[in-house]
C-alpha cells in the first residue's frame, strides 16, 4: 500500500492542447497514440480503454483532431 501511494505522489500531470497525428491499437482496448504538442513537441501516450462501445473518448482520438488533454507523466 506504501509503495503504490509513492508512486501515485510522483505523477505529474500535464494538460494541453494538441494534434492526433497517429493510433496503433495495443491489445483488446487500448491504443498507442502519437500527438503533436506545441509546449512538448511530439509525444506518444497510451489511451486506456479507448476502443470500448461505451467509451467517450473513442469519437475524439481521431488521427488530424485538435483535442484539449491531461497526460500523467
């Protein structure tokens, strides 16, 4: 329990804007996405949970969308 508040207490989060360049599915749900940043340049994220029917995100992860975001470092 210790360990895992550790590790939760040294993410960082960022938000920012950017620009879907592209998606590679990882597994059943999940996706590796490539954005384009103007504060960090281009970074890669995984986008949990993505692919589910119910999910509100799979709609706006679309390769050239401007979409407003939290990453955890």
């Amino acid at each position: 329990m210790i360990r895992w508040i550790r590790n939760f207490l040294r993410m960082v989060e960022h938000y920012t804007k950017g620009i879907i360049l592209s998606r590679i599915p990882i597994g059943e749900y999940d996706e590796f996405v490539s954005i384009y940043t103007q504060e960090m340049g281009r970074i890669f994220a995984v986008a949990k949970s993505v692919k589910r029917i119910n999910s509100k995100l799979s709609g706006h992860i679309v390769p050239g969308s401007l979409v407003r975001m939290r990453l955890l470092e």
